[in-house]
C-alpha cells in the first residue's frame, strides 16, 4: 500500500453544533495546535479517558520535512499511544554519529552499544508522516474532536476555566474548557493573547536545510563535518531520510541574504560540492533559518498550559524540540486526567512546571553549548574548537569536548517533589526521577517488552525468588481511591510457569527473560519499584511494604501522605 501524500491532505472543515449553541459548550479540555504535540496530548488525555477538543487554524499537516530525528524515548512513548511501530516501520533507524574535521574522521560514537532495546537511539522520518500517523490515529479515536479550520483569536481567564472565542469560515462562535493547553508553535498565539512572552538569545547565523532526493550508498548515520573542504570555512551536517531523501544542513554565516540563498541556482553547487559534479539529484524542499534558545518564565497561567515550542524552544542541533515537546505532554496528561477526575490536587498541575521547566533548562544549557561550539564567534573560540578537534582523532579526553549537538536524552527528574528519596543504596542509574529503562521479558508465554507491560498507570514492580508469589491483597492496599496500582511480578527466566493460573490476586507475572530487568534495575529478591504513569521512577524499596508504597503514591499524585490502611499485619508485611 503506498504512503498518503500527507503533504497534499486537506482536512475538511465541517461546521460543529457547537458553533449554534444558545450558550457557550463547555469542554473538559481544548488543544490548540495539531502539531506533533498538540497531537500526541489529545491520544494522551484520551488514553486516560479525558474527551479532548483539538482547534488549528489550518486545514494542513506540515510540509517540508521539518523536525525528522525522533528520539528512543519519543518512540517508547508513542508506542503507549498506538502509533509508535507504525513510526519505526516507515522511518530509518540509527545509533551511529560521526564527526569531520576537514578532510578526515575525528571520532565515531554509538548512542546505543548496548543490546536488549525495543527501540533505536533515534528514528528519521519527515515531519509530514509523523503528523500524518499522529493525525489518523487521533481521528480514530471516540473521545478526540478534530477540528479544522477553527482559530483562536481570543482569550479570557475565568475563575473555573478559559473562554475561547473561535473563528471559521462561518463566523466566530465561543467555546469554554476547564483547560487549555496551547501547543501552537514557537510563535504562539495564545502566547500573545495573554501578555506573555518567551525570552533567551537568538544566534546570528543562519543555516539552509536542503532536502534532496537521490540514490546513495551512505550508511544511515548521522554525519557532522566541521570545515570540510566543499564547504570551508562552515559547517554541515547530513542524515539520511524515509523515501531516498537526504536531510542536508549548511552552516551559510549570518549575512547571507534569505532570499537568494534558498534560489536552486544557489543551493545545487553547494549540494553538488558535498555529493561530486556528477551527482544526480532533486531538490525536495529548501529553507532558510536562524535559530534561538528561549523559553516563558512560566508554563502554566492560570487554566491555560503550554507545551512544545509555545513554551520554549531550542536551536535544532540535539534534536531537542519536538522531542521535548512530546515529553512535555507525557508529563502533563495523567496528571491533568487525575486534576480532572478529582483525583488530584490543582497543585499536581504545578509540578508540570517544576520538572518541565528544568527540563527545558538542560535542553537550552546543551543546545546553547553546542550551537557556541559548531559557530564560534570570536578567533579564540575557533582556535578552542578546532584545537578540540584536531585532538579528538587521538585522544579519547578531547572527544568529550567535541559538541556537534548533544542528542536528546530523556530529562531525569532529581528535585521533584513527586519522588520519595531512596533509603538504600544502589547500582544501577534507575533512581527516583528517572525514565525507566526498557528490556526483553517474557509474558503469558510469548516475549515482550518491559516498557510495553507498564503501560499508562501507576505500577507496583516487584522482583521475586523463584516460586515466589505476593500477597494477594498488595494491589488494593497499595492503591489510592481514585488512583489504583497494578502489580506486576517480575520472575527469573523459566519461573514464571502456572504461577498466573495459581495467582487470584489479579497480580500480573512477567520473567526477565535474559535477565536484562534485573540487571538494569539493580534487583535482587524484594526490591520494588513503583513506576509512575509517564514511565519514570517515583520510589524504589529492597523490600515491599504496602504502607510505605501508600505514602510514595501519595507523594508522586502531589497529596499528603495517608496513614496506612487499618489491614492488619498484612499491611506492613515485608517480602525478603
């Protein structure tokens, strides 16, 4: 079957009954902006059984291929929506960066060495497709109002929520939400509409990205040259794309006029410099940019959340900005669906702020670092870098100082209020605030995934001694009313058998098949960890007790820690 032109698609606009409403209709939740993020948050909010209103003014998915390196944690993350092998499937993987230094090879790094991963470092693909699969999956959806053609140019804080007023091409009309989540771009409307602005440092050069359409034998890696010999002077980066297409960027210098450059009587000698005079190729898309590191003091006004790019945004060396604005919204639904539910505190909306913010903080920090090491402005920082380099091809402790784009890694969450320190020690990376780690299990018979079991709630993982089984009661006196925790056994490969079937405490069973999980977790018989819903560790035991387990899920849904529950020893019970 081929791919849909989703560079083609018009989306239809279709009057809503909502615009012929006597009164305003009220909506748990409004999105503004169908974007990649604005699009990830309503199958998020969805997933967790939140009805979502998503408006944008177009009637489009992007064109041109735009943000195209999808990190590993952006894919584990989509793959709990449903559409993260469809990604995997059409894109081109890669673990593999390499950097130039004029003529030769400075230094070869592997974001992956190590096996036992579902997903690559990072996939790339075309800003369009990921739309388009974020688009069709979120049309699929029951509980997701699409709505095209549908411009905010309005609004108004209230004190139980925002007013919208809404044009389209049959008039204005408008809409209130308990919630509005603004994920409309780095220029942002909304942004505008209520005073608020993004600051930072915006960086004098520009950069032409020229998609190019060719057959080539180049490995799908990310290639970096600084100062080669078809382009002196500058630098240029180039990966491979779905489709023949190769991403090709070139550093042009800041007084570069915008016009002519993107003219392709400008851009094919600079193409055909890097490919030889006898290449074949096709222009795909060409563009021009600058590019800046910036962000609101704030993510959260009142009932109004910004996500992505509205929030802040970075130079697209790291391939930090679609990425984080993905991990922006794994943040924000559950806790939003809990605020929502009654579950929750307001205040567990605060902490998307806290971890986000930092979040966005390490992006800019290592976007700044390395958009200053790639365009020195000043003869001594060229002399620093070029120096770095040239050490680089020897010398393992220059490679470290070698900045091409530190590539996005997931954000760890160290200061969090929502996690409950340790109080035992631990080898293994996976402490309180970090993105828990994938590996290979085994479940009901057929392999698996780690990350896949846990899913999109809070669970309870438990490692067991062989033979083992856990009180059947642990998941109901570990839980919250309103907020359950699902256990999950975690067995030694080959111990798991008939343990499911002798098991009435609704008590899931998984093994470490290669007793990766073990290993990566530091586990050994009795230690826990209670994962939150967004994948990241908010506690860890070396021995299970329900009531700590309350106290700890207390804590990560932002409310006071309960006394244990009045269940008898059972409550308290330690598992050696």
């Amino acid at each position: 079957m081929a791919d849909i032109d989703y560079q083609a698609l018009q989306l239809p606009y279709r009057p809503h009954p909502d615009a012929r409403a006597t009164q305003p209709v009220r909506h748990p939740v409004i999105v503004v902006g169908a974007g990649p993020v604005g699009l990830t948050a309503a199958l998020d909010l969805a997933a967790h059984g939140v009805p979502v209103v998503v408006l944008d003014d177009d009637c489009r998915l992007s064109t041109g291929s735009r943000a195209i390196c999808f990190s590993k944690r952006t894919l584990e993350i989509w793959d709990r929506l449903g559409v993260g092998q469809r990604m995997v499937d059409k894109g081109v993987c890669w673990n593999v960066g390499r950097v130039f230094f004029g003529e030769g090879e400075v230094w070869r790094f592997d974001l992956l060495p190590e096996t036992g991963h579902r997903r690559p470092a990072f996939i790339n693909l075309q800003q369009y497709y990921a739309e388009g699969y974020l688009y069709e999956r979120a049309a699929s959806q029951p509980l997701i109002d699409l709505r095209w053609r549908h411009k905010v140019i309005e609004v108004a804080q209230l004190p139980e929520g925002v007013r919208l007023t809404v044009e389209t091409p049959d008039g204005r009309h408008a809409l209130l939400a308990d919630w509005l989540l603004a994920c409309d771009g780095s220029r942002s409307p909304i942004r505008g509409m209520i005073g608020q602005q993004a600051r930072g440092r915006v960086f004098r050069d520009r950069f032409l990205i020229a998609d190019v359409k060719m057959q080539a034998d180049f490995p799908p890696e990310r290639w970096f040259w600084f100062d080669p010999p078809f382009h002196p002077g500058q630098s240029v980066l180039l990966h491979r794309q779905p489709d023949d297409v190769w991403r090709i960027d070139f550093q042009m210098g800041w007084d570069t006029d915008p016009v002519e450059a993107v003219k392709p009587e400008n851009v094919k000698p600079l193409v055909r410099a890097l490919l030889g005079p006898e290449a074949r190729f096709e222009l795909e898309w060409v563009s021009i940019y600058t590019f800046a590191c910036e962000r609101m003091e704030r993510f959260r006004h009142g009932r109004i959340i910004f996500a992505g790019d509205s929030a802040h945004r970075v130079s697209p060396f790291g391939a930090r900005g679609a990425n984080s604005g993905v991990q922006d919204v794994d943040n924000l639904c559950w806790k939003l669906a809990l605020v929502l539910a009654g579950h929750a505190p307001e205040s567990l909306l605060d902490t998307y702020c806290t971890e986000r913010e930092y979040a966005a903080d390490e992006n800019i920090r290592h976007s700044t670092r390395a958009t200053d090491f790639i365009t020195p402005k000043s003869e001594i920082s060229r002399v620093f870098r070029n120096t770095v380099l040239a050490l680089a091809r020897e010398h393992p402790f220059a490679r470290a100082l070698v900045n091409s784009g530190r590539l996005s890694q997931p954000c760890a969450y160290r200061d969090t209020p929502l996690s409950t320190p340790d109080d035992d020690c631990y080898d293994s990376p996976m402490q309180p605030g970090c993105v828990a780690l994938d590996a290979p299990i085994r479940r009901a018979g057929h392999d698996d995934w780690w990350l896949s079991t846990l899913g999109g709630g809070f669970v309870l993982a438990v490692f067991c001694g062989p033979g083992q089984l856990l009180p059947p009661a642990l998941a109901s006196q570990a839980g919250l009313p309103g907020v359950p925790v699902r256990v999950v056994a975690v067995h030694p490969a080959g111990a798991a058998d008939g343990l499911a079937a002798a098991d009435a405490g609704g008590i899931d069973h998984v093994e470490d098949a290669q007793g990766l999980l073990a290993r990566r977790y530091d586990a050994r018989p009795g230690t826990c960890y209670l994962i939150r819903p967004d994948q990241h560790v908010a506690a860890r035991w070396r021995s299970v007790e329900a009531g700590r387990v309350r106290q700890a899920l207390a804590r990560a849904v932002g409310i006071a820690e309960p006394a244990p529950a009045a269940c008898g020893a059972d409550a308290d019970r330690r598992l050696a």
